[in-house]
C-alpha cells in the first residue's frame, strides 16, 4: 500500500498506469465477472423454487408474496448488474476530481500490468537518484556554508588558550593554580564553535557559565557542562553525545565510530573530541575527505592537513600520555556534535 499511496502522489504516472492499482482493479473485475455468472444462475433457481411453492399451496395471498419476492430478486439482479453503467456516469461527471474511469478498466489486464510495471520501477529508480542527488547537493551546500566560515587567517577558527588576554584567568577550582591557559582547552573548543556561527564570546565568557550558572567545581571542562542544556540553549545549539561510554582502556576505541564521525560532518555539524588530557575541535570536512580541525594549544589547527583517520592515529594516545597512564581516558574517549536548533 505503501508504494501505491508514493506512486499516486507521482504526476510522471498517471493513476490508471499504476501497476498497483491496476492489480485491484483486475481482481475486482474478475469477482464481479464470476458474480455476472453466478447472479442469473441463482436468481433462476431462486425463481422457480418459489413459483413452486406458490403452485403447491394453491394459496392466493402467499402466491402474491412470493411473486412479489420474485420481481425483487429480479430488481435486484438488474441494479447488479448496471452499477457498472452508474459509475461510468459519475466518473464522467466528476472527471477533473478522478482518475478515468474506463482507462483503468480497458488498462486492467495482465499484458497492461506487466508493461506498466516496468515503467513504474523505471520511474520509481529515476525519483531515488533524484532525491540522492537532491540530498548530495544539500550536504554539499552545508559543507560550502561550513568552510567558507573558517579561512586560514580567521582568529576565531584559530583561538589560543593561552591567549594574553585571557591566559591567566582562573577556571572554576582553579584557586590560583590552574586558569585557562593550563586548563582551557574545553572552554576554547566550545568558544570555537560558537563564534564561527555569530556569538560574540571569549573563553571566559564560557568559563562564566560553567562557574555561577552550571555549578561546576573542577578546573577543565567536563563533558558533562560541554552537552549541558544550560550551556546549549544560550547559544541556540543542539548537543548530542556520539561517542562515549565513560569506560574508556583501548586506544583504538574511538576509531570503531569513525563512520559516524564522519557522517555527522558531513551533516554539517560541529565537533568537540576528547582524547587523552586535550579537547580539541573539528570544524567541517573538504570534499577531498580532508578535515578542519582547531586545536589551541598543541598546533594541530589546520584546513586540509589531517583526514579523520590520519587525526586519530596522531592523538589516540596524544604523545604516550594514555601509554604512561597520565590520563586515564585512550583513543577519542567522547565525541560532541553540535548543530543549530
């Protein structure tokens, strides 16, 4: 029922050349066929039989009755019969409002339905390969829209943590020891992203956020405040966590989810990547398969430089930091994806 209801709504193929619906129609045909049959045959006997009854009780008032059952029967044999006729008229008069009538029934036949099913598939493969095309065209289109906002010379693409203006700054704990130059680089990953789509933020800004609006205690940014409904509805965004199930030993953990990475690029959307002891961003992917990647403190910003795999394979362990145990997460512990609401 499904394909039938697709098709109908198809202007390339009209109602009555739909295999679907043809087959309904053939099979109605064929049962009223067998009723044109049946209908004489039975009202026939159903005639005789009374007249019968009517002879061998040799009464007046129940031979009246049953010789008015008769012309019944025969009045309902006969309506059977021109239903036909009636819907041929109505379909006339309603000819702009459904489809014609008597083509669907001339077109009903097994040679019809067998020709008009090929055209059907030929063109129910055309409209596929037109919406793939259509849905190319439109991750293309979001693809352009990502990269055309981040230029090699674009300050907000390539934001430091260590940044003077901001370097020395206190993140929450930080009680002196730790600000956002030793421990920013989640508040600058985010900052990232929501600079390139408008905001005018710093990452103190985030920071802010995190302290007195989130609550937060510690020093880095956890991913718990990076998907936090507080921190995405002030700047309009979707978080979604792709990757992360907060058990993380084996350095090739997160390349079992690359295709998904990927897809959510392509989809146009924003990344934010733990690995070990480090957030960094990945901003959009070329159409060569080649990524855009922000990082503020271990100069891995780039436009071109990385594929997603090439990335991984270079911090999955982030310079023996997982070997040593000096962190405890290995691979691309998690994966945020951010998108406009």
């Amino acid at each position: 029922m499904g394909n039938l209801l697709y098709f109908l709504s198809t202007s390339e193929i009209p109602a009555c050349e739909n295999p679907t619906l043809l087959q309904v129609i053939l099979f109605g045909k064929l049962i009223f066929d067998i009723v044109k049959v049946l209908l004489p045959i039975g009202l026939i006997l159903f005639v005789m039989i009374d007249l019968t009854k009517c002879v061998l009780t040799g009464d007046a008032s129940e031979q009246s009755r049953k010789s008015r059952l008769a012309i019944k029967r025969v009045v309902y044999a006969v309506t059977l019969f021109a239903v036909p006729y009636f819907v041929t008229v109505l379909a006339t008069i309603l000819q702009n409002l459904m489809p014609d009538y008597s083509s669907c029934l001339s077109n009903a036949t097994e040679e019809n339905i067998s020709i008009y099913e090929e055209k059907y598939n030929a063109a129910l493969d055309k409209e596929k390969e037109e919406r793939e095309d259509a849905r190319k065209q439109e991750l293309e289109s979001k693809i352009s829209t990502a990269i055309n906002n981040i230029t090699p010379g674009n300050t907000d693409y390539n934001l430091r943590q260590g940044d003077s203006r901001w370097n020395t700054l206190n993140v929450c704990g930080g009680h002196g020891v730790y600000n956002i130059g030793t421990s920013g680089c989640g508040y600058t990953a985010y900052t990232v992203i929501v600079r390139l789509l408008g905001y005018d933020v710093y990452p103190p800004d985030i920071v802010d956020i995190a302290c007195n609006e989130f609550g937060y205690k510690d020093t880095a940014a956890s991913v718990d405040f990076l998907i936090s409904k507080i921190l995405n509805d002030r700047f309009n965004l979707k978080a979604e966590l792709i990757v992360g199930d907060g058990i993380v030993s084996d350095p090739d953990y997160g390349k079992k989810h690359l295709s998904k990475i990927k897809q959510a690029l392509l989809d146009g959307k924003y990344l934010i990547v733990q690995m070990p002891g480090h957030y960094i961003s990945i901003l959009g992917i070329n159409s060569d398969g080649t990524i855009i990647v922000g990082d503020s403190s271990r100069d891995r910003e780039s436009t071109n430089k990385y594929t997603l795999e090439t990335l991984y394979e270079e911090t999955k362990d982030d310079h023996n930091d997982c070997r040593e145990k000096k962190y405890p997460d290995c691979g691309w512990a998690y994966v945020i994806a951010y998108s406009k609401k």
